[in-house]
C-alpha cells in the first residue's frame, strides 16, 4: 500500500514537473529567439570586421536560458505569454518535449563515450614541440594536457574535450605532409583548444537539445562553426607565419581527402559537406591581413567585454527573477462550502498563529473573528504554509478544520505520510 501511495504522489509531481518546466523551457525558449535575432545582427555587423570578435559573441545567449523564473513575463502585456502557456500547455506536451530532449542529449553523451573509447585504441603522437609553443601564459598547464591522436578513420584533423583535451589527425595526413604543414594543421586545432572553441561548441550544442523545436538554434549553431573556423584560419597563419597562398592549399588538401564529424562538439579543420562554408573560408584568409598581436588583443578584448555583458545580465535576472520557491506566510480562511472568508488579515493573524507546521488558535479572538464574519456552518478550514515555485503554480501546505463552535477541536486534514512528505520535497526542489 505505501508504495502504491508513493506511485501515485511521483505521478502527480510527474504531472505538475512537466507542465511547470515546459512553461519555464517555452519561456526561455522565447527570450532566447529574440536574443538570437538580436546577435545575428550585430553578427552580421561585426563579422566583418573580425571573426575572433564574433566567436564569444554567442556566449551572450547563456543568459536567455534562465529567463525562465523572470517577473517579466507577470508585467503589462507580457503576462499574455504566461495566460496563453497556462491555458494551452498540457502535461503529456512536456512528456514529449523532454523526452525527445533527452533522447538527444543521451545520444550526444553516448557519442562522446564511444570516442573517448576510440581515442585510447589510438597511438599517440609525441611530437610536443608545436604543443610546446602554444604552452605560455595563464593556460600553458591546460595545453600541455593536449594528447595528439593518430586515426586510420576517413575524417579530417579535429579537436574537443574540455577537462582532458585532445588531437586527432589522420594517419595519412601525418605520414604524407611535410613538417610544415603537420604544423600547420596542429596550430589550427590547438588555437581551437585554447581560445575555448570546444567549450563553445558544446554550450551551443545543449542550445540546441534544450529549444529542439526552434530553428533558429541551428542556424546559429552554424554561424558559430563557421567563426571559429575562421578565427582560427586567421590566428594559424599570424602564428606559424605561412603565406595565405599555402594555407589554402593546406585546406584544400584536406578538403579533397577527408568527410567531417559533426555529430559530437568537435572543432573540425575540413568540413567537405558545405562548400559555401569552405568558399567563405578561403575568401576570408585572402582578405584578413592580421598580426598575431593585433589577433590577441582581439580576443582578450572580446572575452573581456563578454564577461562583462554576461555578469551583468545574470545580476539583472538574479534581481528580476522569482525565487525557486517560496514558502507563504499568508494564512487563508475558507468556509465549509470552500470560498475564501479572509486572507491574513489582522483579524486572521489575531485568532490564528503558526509555529512551524502547527497551528495554534486563540479562543477569543477566533470568536470574533467569526461573529465579524458570520461564519455559517461547523467548521472552517485554515491553509497556510504553501509552497509557491512562480505565481499560480505551487501546492502543498497545511490544511486544517477547525470546529467554529469548539476552537480546540482541530483536525488536520493533511496527513503526515511520507508521499506527502516527499511531495513536498520534490516540489521545493524541481
């Protein structure tokens, strides 16, 4: 029986965990598609003038993922967004949502999983002296981390991993270019690694599970593989000194031997399914003349100004958002019919007083309380101690009947079961 009771209070929070966090997610969903019609533009803008710029130009999307609890959408004509929500969303919509959510992100992990798998059958390339060119600075510990790969797979020189990073390069590509070329490519891929590009790409990549539905998302994921590849183009040739002219001979080869992986956060230096992107590229590097001083300080200075925009832009969601809950002081008074009598009045906090999850009556004010209010009927139930997640959406609480003609006779109508109990729990907590 107490598992039949604990199936029954899981299915209830299931039902109210999915029509509360479908709401959040469409909400976050919205913000996010005007934060990314805003960046596309400004993209649009300052693509021109810098790749490395317009790479953490997409962080400025983080913020739009915790909009979610914003007293925005409770203001002026935005509350229409909430009424709408309230009224159309249903719990098996939210079933659906995340569970397609979570299908893609148990896939992306299981992808992950499987390369990691394939990177300890690989033997490793100890040739660090390119490695140890890149390890200076503040990030010299994390880039001498970087193991370098050697796969027999038909796929181009990529990198990824975040807290263990890492190298693949085909074997033939290692065995049939030139020193300079090997390094050539291996700057490319540890430009990716220390600029944070992986990290990037994932974020971007967990856009895209959270708001499957919007396809906007994928459009901007896009963009953000074509900036990073063209950031790094600009940075590989300011720092190992190859003519342009080369480079793109190196990226063409490439091109002609290799298919891309895109299916996990990986920087790729091909990617032979969009030529629009390659023509783009080889544009770029014929038309960007930058030195490798004038590329650092663009990155220091657009990680810089990013931080900024995004500290302050979650101080202001911290200041504008509703808490994860609330537990409400208010006392309400229902009669026996269930319409609400008072609401904390002083009258109310006069007659009722609670301590802890235990409410005390005093006789006489109670009896002036309801000759006031000429209560009809035995009994008049008291509430208190709800739980609040965002206006209209909570439950919980302590519900009790109190005998009008008799104040000692109370009877708790919310039993202390542990369903109950672990209602409450989940209910705070989601």
């Amino acid at each position: 029986m107490e598992i039949e009771k604990i199936l029954t209070a899981l299915g209830n929070t299931g039902w109210f965990a999915s029509i509360y966090w479908l709401s959040k997610c469409m909400k976050t969903l919205l913000c996010g598609l005007c934060v990314m019609l805003v960046l596309l533009m400004v993209r649009g803008i300052l693509h021109k003038k810098s790749a490395v710029l317009s790479c953490y130009l997409w962080l400025l999307l983080l913020p739009a993922a915790f909009m979610g609890m914003s007293r925005l959408f409770y203001q002026k004509y935005f509350v229409y967004v909430t009424v709408y929500l309230g009224k159309y969303i249903k719990a098996w919509y939210g079933y659906v949502y995340f569970g397609v959510m979570f299908l893609l992100l148990a896939v992306f992990i299981a992808r992950n999983v499987m390369l990691r798998k394939r990177l300890r059958r690989m033997p490793q390339i100890y040739d660090t002296s390119v490695i140890n060119a890149f390890a200076h600075g503040m990030g010299r510990q994390y880039i001498r981390r970087v193991q370098i790969y050697c796969s027999d797979s038909n796929e181009g020189p990529f990198s990824g991993g975040i807290l263990n990073p890492y190298i693949v390069v085909p074997k033939v590509t290692w065995e049939q270019l030139d020193e300079n070329s090997r390094n050539v490519i291996l700057s490319h891929e540890l430009t990716h690694i220390r600029s944070g590009h992986i990290l990037l790409l994932t974020i971007m990549k967990l856009f895209t599970f959270l708001w499957w539905v919007n396809p906007l998302v994928y459009v901007c994921q896009s963009m953000l593989r074509e900036d990073v590849e063209l950031a790094c183009d600009e940075c590989t040739i300011a720092q190992t000194g190859i003519t342009r002219q080369g480079y793109g001979y190196v990226l063409l080869g490439m091109i002609m031997q290799f298919c891309p992986n895109t299916n996990i956060a990986v920087a790729s230096f091909t990617d032979k399914g969009d030529f629009r992107r390659l023509k783009r590229r080889i544009t770029h590097i014929g038309r960007r003349r930058s030195d490798s001083a004038g590329l650092l300080w663009q990155m220091c200075a657009g990680a810089a100004v990013t931080a900024a925009l995004l500290l302050a832009a979650f101080v202001l969601i911290g200041a504008t958002s509703y808490p994860r809950y609330t537990v409400l002081d208010e006392i309400y008074v229902y009669g026996e019919d269930l319409e609400l009598i008072a609401c904390d009045t002083q009258e109310v906090r006069d007659a009722f007083w609670v301590e802890g999850k235990t409410l005390h009556v005093r006789d006489a004010a109670f009896r002036r309380f309801v000759a006031q209010e000429d209560v009809a009927g035995d009994y008049v139930y008291v509430s208190y101690g709800s739980v609040m997640k965002l206006p209209g959406m909570g439950g919980c609480g302590e519900v009790v009947m109190v005998n009008v003609a008799d104040s000692v006779d109370i009877w708790y109508v919310t039993a202390d079961t542990i369903e109950n109990r672990m209602s409450e729990v989940l209910l705070k907590w989601l």
